[in-house]
C-alpha cells in the first residue's frame, strides 16, 4: 500500500461531505493514495516481489505475468511488461486484462486455466491500481469512493498446497454506462472538450450500482456452492471485493449468514478495484482468518458489468 493516508477529514476540506455522511454510506474512513511519481507498476513490482518470496519461487521461475487494472501506467505496452523489467522475469510472457473490479478473479481464472493446461507452470498474478489518477476530486459523490494499492499471488500447479476448486465469470455489456470512464479510448480521445467535461475521471451510478452488485453476487455465491456440491454453510471465510460495506452486508443478510463470515477491510482503504481481493487475502492470512484447509470465497462486481466468484481450499 502507499505511505500517504487520505482520511476523510481531509476530504472534508475539499468538497461538501462529512466524515459521518461518508461512514454511513460506505463504511470508508480512510485510503491511501500513492505520492507524486509513484505509479501502478511500482506498487504492483513491490507487491509481486514480496508475493514471490513467500512462494519461494524467482524472477527466473515465472513463465507468465497477468495483471489486472483499469490504471495501467500507459495504454500500451502493458503494465505486466514494466513490471517484468522490474523484476528481471527475462523467461515470463507478459499481459494485461481489463475486468475492473472483478478483473483479478479473471485474471486467476486465466492463469489456472493455463496451469492447468500444462501450457505453463509457474504465473505471476497481480491486481494494482492508482485509481487516484482517475478520481475527479471536485465529484464528492466518487472521490470518497477510492484508493490505491496492489496485490499478487504466485500460481503453480500442485498436489500439496492450496487448491481452486472453481471458478465462475459473468458479464453484461447492456450496463457499461452504469460504471465507466467515458474518456480517452477510440470513442473519445483525449481532446480539450474531453478533457473540460472531465471525461476522463471515473463515472457512476450509486443506486443502480448498489442494486445490481447485491442481486448477482448473491445469485453467483449460491451458483458457485451449488457447483461445488456445497452449501452456503459449508464456507468458512467470504473475501468481497471491497466496493462498499453496505453492499457487503446486505449480500451477507442475503445469504443468511453472520458479517463475522466475511473479511472486511474497505474502512482502511477505500475501494481498490483489482486490487482490493489479493490486498484482502494477504491480510486475511496474517490475521489468522485462514486456516489450513478452510474454504474461502472470493467474489467481486465491477464495471463492463462483470462479475465473477472463486472456491479456494486453503
């Protein structure tokens, strides 16, 4: 994560909100935001470095980088290619995949696939964004929303280490302007009139927004379990994207099981889109929420629409 904390207190110095109003709504206290010059390979280098370590595998060992984010540091080349320079990953093929919230179950999901495929056998998965770069800091209602940061996993295939039961994707391009940056792609290049219609700054719809995200996670959680030859009940730990604590609580209500089931850490930063699950599973480990064995959840909904759900034995 950065050092710099953008606490609401201070949000309240630059536009008309509360650090009541923004608790309430969203369940936020705080996010961190990266310093000038910091950029989202730099964070996600950091984060992959460190999630190398624990897996105890090299630069040397990875035969592919994916990274998910909305924030690349250019267009193009991808991020995963900075980040192989980064960290001399000479032998690793490198791309990137735009899902937002949801892109780092995509991204995974792509990875097992090639694991499982026998194609590769050791891919470096992160999910990093500055989405700081994209808020527009005069709209109280989105710039209260997010943070920066990144996370990463090593994927291998094995026989004696965690396992992805499942995982399950879903879309619907019918709802892309729900949640967008209308700005900069081949629809609208960046011009003077993109630019003084702030076009280039994250744009959304709060309710229907918050009505969608809780009816298909609901619906993707049970299809998951029921994929799986599980119940609900049968999992020990859900890991949400961290969007909004009121999305969480009301799917958790949903599903008639205890807050005390989901992990939640959108209080300390915000909502980091394809970061926001492998920040929580890092943390949910040094927690001591996960234990050898446990079944764990991760699910998220984001832009495009998209959405999707994973089942870990840990």
């Amino acid at each position: 994560m950065p050092g710099k904390v953008l606490t609401n207190y201070d949000l309240e110095k630059m536009v008309d909100t509360t650090d009541d109003w923004i608790i309430q709504r969203t369940g936020i206290k705080q996010r961190r935001i990266v310093e000038n010059g910091q950029i989202t390979s730099d964070l996600a280098t950091q984060a992959s470095l460190r999630a190398m370590e624990d897996a105890g595998v090299s630069p040397r060992d990875l035969d592919m980088i994916i990274t998910s984010t909305i924030t690349p540091d250019h267009i193009f080349p991808s991020t995963s290619c900075f980040i192989q320079q980064k960290i001399g990953a000479t032998r690793a093929g490198a791309f990137d995949i735009l899902a937002a919230c949801a892109g780092f179950i995509y991204a995974m999901s792509i990875a097992q696939s090639f694991v499982n495929s026998g194609a590769v056998e050791t891919v470096l998965v992160a999910g990093a964004e500055c989405l700081s770069t994209i808020t527009d800091y005069t709209d109280r209602t989105t710039c209260v929303l997010f943070g920066d940061g990144a996370g990463a996993v090593v994927i291998q295939k094995s026989l004696t280490q965690h396992e992805i039961l499942s995982t399950s994707l879903a879309a619907d391009g019918s709802q892309a302007d729900i949640l967008i940056m209308p700005g900069g792609g081949a629809r609208s290049p960046a011009s003077l009139e993109s630019i003084q219609q702030r076009a280039h700054y994250i744009q959304f719809k709060g309710k229907e927004v918050f009505k969608l995200a809780i009816q298909n996670i609901t619906s993707l959680i049970l299809e998951t379990v029921n994929k799986n030859n599980l119940t609900i009940e049968d999992i020990d730990l859900i890991i949400p994207h961290q969007s909004n604590l009121r999305i969480i609580e009301a799917t958790m209500e949903k599903l008639g099981l205890p807050m005390e089931k989901a992990f939640v850490n959108i209080d300390k930063y915000g909502n980091t889109s394809s970061a926001s699950i492998p920040i929580a599973i890092d943390e949910a480990r040094r927690e001591g929420r996960l234990r050898r064995g446990d079944l764990v959840m991760l699910v998220a909904f984001g832009g495009g629409l998209t959405w999707g759900s994973s089942v870990i034995r840990w």
